[in-house]
C-alpha cells in the first residue's frame, strides 16, 4: 500500500470527506487529492501535520495500517512510562514464543 493508500485509508475511517481532512490537517483539498492518487509526496512537516489530523503516529502513515488489536497494543504501550514499557514488550515476546511453541500441544 503506498503512503497516498494509507492515507486514504486512515482518513475513510474516521468517516472524513477529503474537504474535512484538508481543513484538520490546515492544507488544500486538492492537496490531499494529489497525495492520496500518487501525485505528490508531503514534505516531513506536512506528513506530521496529516499525522496528528488523523490523530497517528507518522510513523504509522509509512508503514502502513495496523490491525485492530495491533493499534490496542500501541494505545496500551504508549499509556505506559519506559519502564513498564519495556516490560509489556519482554512479556509480550516471551508469550508470543509459549504461544507458537505449545499451539496444539494442549
């Protein structure tokens, strides 16, 4: 999916027309238009402008979407101060590793 895709994408979930994000994200219509068929690529600036209209990290836009329960995860993670981060991320490793390893043994 390229990023103009994953824009749209975003965009059509938060129900807005292309006029309604423009307006958010302080750009034109046919600015967003042009981004989101391919036409043009948003300046890093701009990028996080559209970001925080879509209310996602950018870096989210580059990668592309998430699942539902991959956007929990992050929700879940970023609630958390570095610590407790780095504790969810070893628990949630080490689980995902009992998981695949006892799958269909039980």
């Amino acid at each position: 999916m390229t990023l103009g895709e994953t824009i749209a994408f975003y965009r059509k979930k938060k129900g807005l027309t292309q006029e309604q994000f423009a307006e958010k994200a302080g750009t034109a219509n046919c600015y967003i238009s042009r981004i989101e068929n391919g036409h043009d690529i948003p300046s890093v600036p701009k990028l996080q402008d559209i970001a925080t209209a879509l209310e996602a990290p950018a870096w989210v836009l580059l990668h592309g979407p998430m699942s539902d329960a991959a956007q929990k995860i992050l929700v879940a993670v970023n609630d958390c101060n570095p610590s407790e981060q780095a504790e969810l991320c070893a628990n949630f490793i080490a689980m995902k590793e009992n998981m695949r390893t006892f799958r269909g043994k039980i």
